[in-house]
C-alpha cells in the first residue's frame, strides 16, 4: 500500500522556490561583480601596456571617492530624517476615515520597515554617487586650480574662479539642493503614514514634533535658496540677456542688486521657519515665504524687464557699449586671437613689371595637389593589394627635398581586412593585423601624366625619407582588435606584403612593446568576456607570447590618456627618427570665460571635409568660450607609444591638468628636432578662431553693434552649401622675405560673394608661429570672392574650350581648392582641374591633375601647367621671362661697358636661359641653383655699375628670385 503525502510535496516545492530566489539572485550579483571586475582590470591591463597606469589610478580612485561621498551623504541625510519622521511619530491618533485607510499599510509596512528604509536609502544613494562620479573632472579642476593671473572687470575676481571655482559650487549645491527635496519628500511621507500630519478631522494638521522637523527642512531649503541667489551673481559673468556675452547693462544695474536682495530675503525668511520650531502655527514662516515668492516675481522679474524695456531699449547702443567693450576683449583673449594683425590691402588689379619680380617666388610653393581629391590616385597607384586603404582624405606635412622644405601630400596604407571569401576569425584577428608602408607626394610637381611625383612609395618603401620602421598596427582604419607575437623560431603569421617569393608573401611577428600579454588563461577570459568571443579562450593559435592590441586609433588613444583634452578630428602621420607617428593636436577648453563669447564647437568646425569625408572626425557639439592648442600628442604607428608634450605651458588649464596628473605631460623642451619640423598650426582651432575674427575683427563698440563691417567664411565653391575648408600652403605674405608654410582662409562681407578679406597664419614652429595676419581689402573692393571667380572660369570662353575637350568620350572633371595667395599688391587665385576617365575599365578610374586655372583681377589663365596659366595673364611675366638685360652700351653716355658689366650681363643671360631649359624638363633643382646665379649676376651688375657711377644705375633692374617650376602637365 502506497501512502501519498501531497502536503510533503508542496512544502518541498515551496522550499525548492524560496532556495531558487536567493541562488538566482546571489548569480546574478556574482555575475555583475564579474562583469565590472572584467571592465576594471582589462582598463588598468591595458593603461599599464602604455605607461599611464597613474591616469586611470587618478580617475578611477576620483570617482570612487566621489561615489562614496555622494552617496553616503545622500543616504545618510535621507536615512536619518526618515528614522527621525519615524521616532516623532504621535502615541496617540485620533480615529477617522483617513487613519483607519491608512491603517491598513502601516499593517504592512511595519514588518518591512528596515529592508523598505534600506532599499530606498541604497537605491538613492547609488543613484546620488553614480550622478557624482561622473563629474570627477570639476572636482579635480576645482581641487588642483591655478590662477589666471587676470582679474574680471565686473567682480574683479580672477578668472579661474569663473572657470574652476564657480563650476564646483553649482554642482555642490546642486547635490545639496537634491539632498535637502528628498529628505522633505521622505520625511512628509513617513509623517503622514505615521499620523504627524493630516489632511482630514478637526485641530492642527501637523503635531508640534512634526511641524519641528518639516520646519527645520524647509528653513535649511530656503536657507540654500539664499546662497544660491548670492551666487548667481557670479553667473552674471556669463549672462546672454544683451548684445554679447556677459554683464549687460540691465544685468548690472537691476539683476545684480535683486540678486544680492532676494538672498538677504531668502536668509530672513529662512530664520522665520528656525524660529517656527518653538512657536506654535505656521503663519510666521508663511509669510516669510510669500514675501520671498512676491519678491522673486517683482523684483527678479519684473524690476529688471522695465529696466530693458523702458531704459535699455530706447537706448541700446549707449547703454550695451562697456559691456560690448568687454566681451571684445575677454573673446579675443579667450580665443587668442588678440594678436592677430589686422592691416589695409590695397588689392590693385594691374601690377606693375617690378612688383611681379619681386613677388615672384609667391607663387613658388604653390600646392596643386589637393589632398581632398587625390585620395583615389593614391588607392589605385599605391594600394598593391586590395586589402590595404588610404583615407579618403590625405594629409599636408612638409618635408626637406632637394635640399628644400616642400609642401608634401602624404598618407599611410593601412589594412583593410582579409579579402571576400577569405573572412574568418582567425583571418580578421591574427592574420590581417596591420597596414605597411608611409607614401608622400610632391605637392606642387606632377608626372607628365598628371599623376603624383611620389617621394615615398611602393612595398618595401622606396624614396626620399631614408630607412624608417614601415608597418602600421597602429592607424585610423585598424580592426577593433588583434592578437599578435609568436615565441622565438616560430613561424611569424601576420601578413606583411605579398611578394614574389614561392611563398607569395611575406608574414611579421610583432616585437614592439604596445599591446596587453595574453597568453595567461585568466587574461584569455577577461578579454573573450570583454570582446564576447570564445575563440580568444578557446584557440590553439594563442600562445605564451601573444599580445591583444585594441583602442588602437591615435584619436583614441591619446583620448584614453588624457581625457581632459579635446583632440583635432584630423591626425596626421609623419616620418620621424625611423618611425611613423601620428600627431595630433590636443585642446584645452572651458565655457566658463568670463564675458567671452560662446559657440558651438561642432558648428564652428564644420565644413565641406567634415561634412563628405570620413577620416576627419567631427567635433561634438560642446559650447566653449575658451580654447588653447595647449598640447602635441604623437602615437607611435608600429607600438602605439603616446607622448604628450606642453606646447602651451603657460594656459593655466593646462596646468591645472597637469598637477592632476603629474607625469602625464612632458615639457616643450622633449620634442626633438626632428619632430618640431613636422609639427604644425592645427586647422580646428584655426576654424574656430576664423569664426571668431569674423565678427571681432571690429573692435569699436558702436561699429560692433551696428554689424554692418562683419564678415563670414564663404561657401565651398566645389561643394555648394558646405563652408570651405582652410588650406595649407606655402606662401609670402606682404613684408615677408621668403615663403612660409600657412593655414590660409579668406572671408566674404556678410551676405555678399566678393571678398573681403583674407586671412593667414604662419604654421611653422619658430619665432612667428601662430602669428595671425589678415588683409583687409576696401569695402568696395572690386576683387572677387570664390563663389564669383568660380563662376568666371566657368563662364570663360577658353576656359569652357579647354573643359570640354578634357570631358569627351565620358571623362570627368574634378575641380581641386581654390586656393587665395597675395600677389603683386593683389590676390591670385589657383584652381587644379583633374580629368577622371569614365568607368568600365579593368581598374577604378582615378582623378589625375590635367589642367590649372588662375584668375588675377578680371583675367583669367588656363595651362597644362601653372607657368603657362600665369603666362597667359601677365604676357610673360612671373620668372617666365627675366628683366631685360642692358645693352652693352650705356644708353646715356654710349660709352663701353666695363668687363665686370658685361661678365655680370652675360652670367645673368645665360642663368635665365638654364632656368628656362630646366623648368622644361621639370628639374626644380637645376631650376632653383639657376635661379639663385640669376640673382647672384643681378646683384653684381647692380654693384658694378654703382661703382662705375653711371646713371642709368637707378634704371637697373631689382634683384629678385623667380618662381620655383609648377607641375608639368
């Protein structure tokens, strides 16, 4: 006989699922804890491969610390006067519906109470610390502060208070604030549900214990509301009620002292709710509290809107010129751009012969090769293979060829994967791991085909930059991650290059120092946890040497590194000491300025590279009114080593950082030689600070408000409704000897398409970087801005001609910039014309450099090359044909030369003629050695016939250099 006993039963299934809640939950939080272990240790594996362990130390043990006080604070203020509500409560309750309803949860809270008092304390505090920890950066800015040196006009506090300081207090009063609400939230709760305060039956509503406690809450709120008022007046220094930035006049006159009497009231009426501890009633801090909201509403209202409109408005311009006065000044500082040199140009449309002699070698560096077009020319001549990349955006860096700097287009081929049918895991992540090789091209010569005058190229690298570590692990197209090294004698397995070898490539095993050991069981499963793949746990190709390289682009590695910084969307790479490098430029920012002019910094960066191109990364949106290029970063492409070097050690933000993270920064004097050649002016500022000088050129408060003098940067000729992009180039501007290399823009008057200015600044580091130079022209300047003289060459005759020959039989035609260059008292104007075969053909078609457009005043040139551009319109001038040489005889006297005359004649005759002979044959060498005799000869003659006394030696022509050779087309 069988005994069943289902009440056993149910009791043991009851018991099996209250053991499972606890078990899932007790895996569950074993499984986060695993979770944010993995995350913390795979960070701290990583930061230490690259030397900066103390960065993320710093961070990490910030946040921590600011987890930990937020939260306990939180919790400890909001668990204390919820105990308190709760010991306060009444003995006695007299009966009624409302108490007998909640009668029923107090039933069923009360065997809860602690878990319910822990769970809310806990939930807000982690809340609170997590809302904290976030913030560590205003900690430690405000907690490692320097001093500005620089006081402000209106408080005449220094600034790093606005910039430091003032940010911290908001945000500790902001904690405070919430503090303050949730413990009156949780104690009005716990005084209702316990009967301290009713809604319903005869008396008072709240018990004298209750009405205690809420009133000590509500005094200590309003006490914060008073210091909050006494604050606000510092965050006038940042106001946008007037014309600009800051303090306005109404700000000054009328918000400023009800500020400061609103936080008197906020105080008084504060000390009325203390007071109501021991009185009976709440009429006293009743009124208190209307009087600070009526006073709020008329005199931080209403008193300061009847200023604006019956005082201000009337008079806007006599009021608002201090504070326009001040906002110039802060914003120009702020920006550095208060130095930038604002000079007349004359902009004359007919040079005469001696000006274009002796401005000829402006033109002599002239960049023809546009980095934003001869991507594809890169890809399809350099790629070799079809897993290796170029970006679709090249890079301008300079280098010394031929003995010279020179404008150089350059890139690096990185790897772009495994080919179609060859994707795998092992293939992606241990085979194809790496890009090989650095290739830079001329930027102002050209093959007889049109296509780049490479320096560098091919694979193995062959060229002009000597010997150099070519394999880039490194790069902005790298895979996400990869896992490299072999033990000695191994066979390597990462693919370098094919070749011709019967093996048909040539495989690496990575040597360098970047990248986090692997090869442990426990390293294997915090990263196959990390990237959410077995088969770093799982395979046998992992072995004791292996390495795992990820965060691996230069953007964000030196971001990782330095997380204060705002980076340049745009690394670049360069040859240095026998390594690639990528450099980049770091910013220090801040939106705390005082008076100085906010703006976007995305919109302020964007143009038509940023907008159609990939390789340059946009900048987010973030407000700022105060920005230094205070830092060159460099990533090592083959090991991933970062460096960062003070570039502006006097910005006090950077300073700041730089005690916050002692070590991270070294100083200016560790960038050697080689490096400092390769450094340049970064573009992202250089928009920003563009944008900037477009209004605050004017520095007059009246002709400021009026607006009618500002500018604007134009619009993309070849690239309608996009705001064109500044250029590097090499250029003389008025005054200077030589060509330099720049970052050049140029502005249009403000809702108008001619010209109104043009803007440079020296790019190379030396006693004149960053110096800013801009070429007003007259406001009724006849010369034409992009857009119009894009038009012209499209409306010209020859022009037209020329185009439509190169478009037959279905090619296209690319325009390159439309590069700006001062030239003989006016502006000259360099368009490239590429033609690009149309499709079909076995390979891409690719643009290649066919024809050059000039425009000089109202003339327009078109040649295979610049000098028969130029040619067309100076009808042999610019170095194209040399200034007569003198007779033998002197015109005025008929009397014989001496030999030293003729010697001089006969050397300048015959280096003109070498110069002719060898820009024909594109020998830009033999050309500059030709050029440098011609003037040699021309100082000679100049000296002999000054010393024979002769009058026709004031006639004699000025020496001069002719401009280097322009591509052949």
């Amino acid at each position: 006989m069988t005994f069943r006993t289902p009440g056993l039963r149910s009791g043991i299934g009851t018991g099996r699922s209250r053991l499972l809640l606890p078990v899932a939950a007790i895996l569950a939080v074993v499984v986060v804890l695993f979770l944010v272990f993995t995350s913390i240790w795979t960070d701290l594996l990583w930061y230490r491969s690259i030397g900066f362990s103390s960065v993320y130390s710093t961070e990490l043990w910030t946040r921590v610390l600011l987890f930990v006080s937020a939260g306990v604070l939180m919790g400890l203020v909001v668990g204390a006067n919820m105990l308190i509500a709760y010991r306060l409560r009444p003995a006695y309750r007299p009966l009624s519906v409302e108490q007998q309803g909640l009668e029923r949860y107090r039933t069923a809270v009360d065997p809860h109470r602690r878990l319910i008092a822990i769970a809310v304390v806990g939930a807000l505090g982690l809340l609170t610390g997590t809302s904290a920890a976030g913030q560590w950066h205003i900690w430690l800015a405000f907690w490692n502060r320097t001093s500005f040196g620089t006081k402000d006009p209106q408080f005449h506090k220094d600034v790093s208070y606005f910039v430091f300081t003032y940010p911290f207090l908001r945000l500790l009063l902001g904690y405070i604030f919430a503090t303050v609400i949730l413990s009156i939230v949780v104690a009005v709760i716990v005084h209702y549900l316990y009967g301290g305060l009713r809604l319903q039956g005869p008396g008072d509503k709240a018990s004298p214990p209750a009405r205690a406690h809420l009133s000590v809450l509500v005094g200590v709120f309003v006490l914060l509301k008073a210091v909050a008022y006494w604050l606000d007046r510092y965050g006038l220094a940042l106001s946008d009620r007037g014309v600009v930035t800051g303090p306005s006049y109404t700000d000054v006159n009328a918000v400023l002292p009800a500020k400061t009497i609103l936080a008197v009231i906020a105080f008084i009426c504060a000390v009325m709710f203390f007071v109501n501890i021991v009185r009976r009633g709440m009429m006293l801090p009743g009124v208190g509290f209307g009087l600070l909201v009526l006073s709020a509403v008329l005199v931080g209202g209403v008193y300061p809107l009847l200023i604006q409109q019956f005082q201000v408005r009337p008079n806007e311009l006599d009021k608002e010129s201090p504070s326009i006065a001040r906002n110039i000044a802060a914003t120009r500082t702020a920006y550095g751009v208060d130095k930038a040199q604002v000079t007349p140009y004359g902009a004359q449309t007919k040079p005469s012969e001696d000006q274009l002699r002796s401005e000829a070698d402006t033109v002599s560096g002239v960049r023809l090769l546009d980095p934003l077009v001869v991507g594809p020319t890169f890809q399809q001549l350099q790629q070799v293979r079809n897993f290796y990349r170029f970006p679709d955006v090249l890079d301008i860096d300079r280098y010394q060829l031929e003995g010279a700097s020179r404008d150089t287009v350059v890139a690096v081929r990185e790897i772009e994967g495994a080919p179609e049918g060859r994707r795998g895991w092992v293939n992606d992540h241990l085979v194809y791991t790496h890009g090989y090789g650095f290739v830079g091209a001329s930027g102002n010569k050209i093959t007889e085909r049109g296509e780049p005058d490479f320096v560098e190229k091919d694979v193995p690298p062959t060229g002009s930059l000597g010997n150099f570590e070519p394999r880039i692990y490194f790069g902005e197209r790298s895979p996400v991650y990869s896992v490299v090294g072999a033990p000695a004698g191994a066979a390597p397995r990462e693919l370098d290059y094919p070749d011709e070898s019967p093996a048909g490539q040539q495989n690496n095993t990575y040597k360098g120092n970047g990248g986090v050991p692997i090869g442990s069981f426990f390293n294997r499963l915090l990263y196959s946890v990390k990237f959410q793949e077995k088969n770093l746990l799982l395979s046998g190709a992992i072995n004791s040497e292996s390495k795992i390289l990820y965060d691996r682009t230069p953007r964000e590695r030196v971001q990782r590194v330095a997380p204060w910084l705002t980076l340049d969307g745009d690394p670049y790479p360069a040859v240095v000491g026998g390594r690639v490098l990528w450099i980049l430029d770091g910013y220090t920012t801040s939106a705390g300025y005082p008076y100085s002019e906010k703006m976007s910094l995305g919109d302020a960066t964007r143009d038509t590279v940023t907008d159609t191109r990939s390789a340059v990364a946009r900048q987010a949106n973030d407000r700022v009114n105060y920005m230094r290029n205070s830092v060159k970063a460099t990533v090592d492409a083959y090991d991933g080593t970062v460096r960062l070097y003070a570039w502006d050690d006097k910005d006090p933000v950077l300073r700041t950082w730089m005690k916050a993270f002692k070590g991270v920064v070294q100083p200016k004097s560790e960038i050697s030689q080689q490096l400092m050649a390769h450094l340049r002016y970064p573009e992202d500022l250089f928009k920003v600070q563009r944008r900037i000088l477009a209004r605050y050129h004017v520095q007059q408060p009246g002709a400021f408000y009026s607006g009618q003098d500002f500018w604007e940067v134009p619009q993309d000729p070849t690239s309608r409704g996009k705001t064109t992009p500044p250029y590097y180039l090499s250029l003389r501007m008025p005054g200077d000897q030589s060509p330099k290399f720049s970052l050049t823009t140029a502005y249009s008057p403000r809702g108008r398409p001619n010209l109104a200015a043009f803007m440079s600044v020296d790019a190379t580091p030396g006693s004149t970087y960053g110096q800013m130079r801009v070429l007003e022209l007259p406001r009724n300047s006849p010369i034409q801005g992009p857009g119009q003289v894009q038009n012209t060459f499209e409306a010209d005759a020859n022009v037209k001609e020329v185009l439509n020959r190169l478009r037959l039989g279905g090619t296209q035609t690319v325009l390159g910039n439309l590069l700006t260059l001062p030239f003989g008292g006016g502006l000259l104007y360099v368009e490239p014309v590429y033609a690009q075969a149309a499709g079909g053909t076995e390979q891409e078609p690719y643009p290649i450099l066919r024809q050059v457009l000039v425009m000089y005043g109202g003339d327009v040139g078109t040649g295979a090359t610049l000098q028969e551009a130029l040619n067309q319109i100076f009808k042999g001038g610019t170095g194209s044909v040399a200034p007569p040489p003198p007779e033998s005889g002197s015109p005025a006297t008929g009397q014989q030369a001496s030999p030293e005359v003729q010697r001089a004649i006969s050397d300048a005759q015959k280096a003109f003629t070498d110069g002719q002979e060898a820009m024909k044959k594109s020998d830009w060498t033999a050309y500059g050695q030709a050029q440098q005799r011609l003037k040699e000869a021309l100082d000679r003659l100049a000296r002999a016939q000054a010393a024979a006394a002769r009058p026709a030696a004031s006639a004699s022509p000025s020496p001069s250099a002719s401009p280097s050779a322009t591509p052949a087309g």
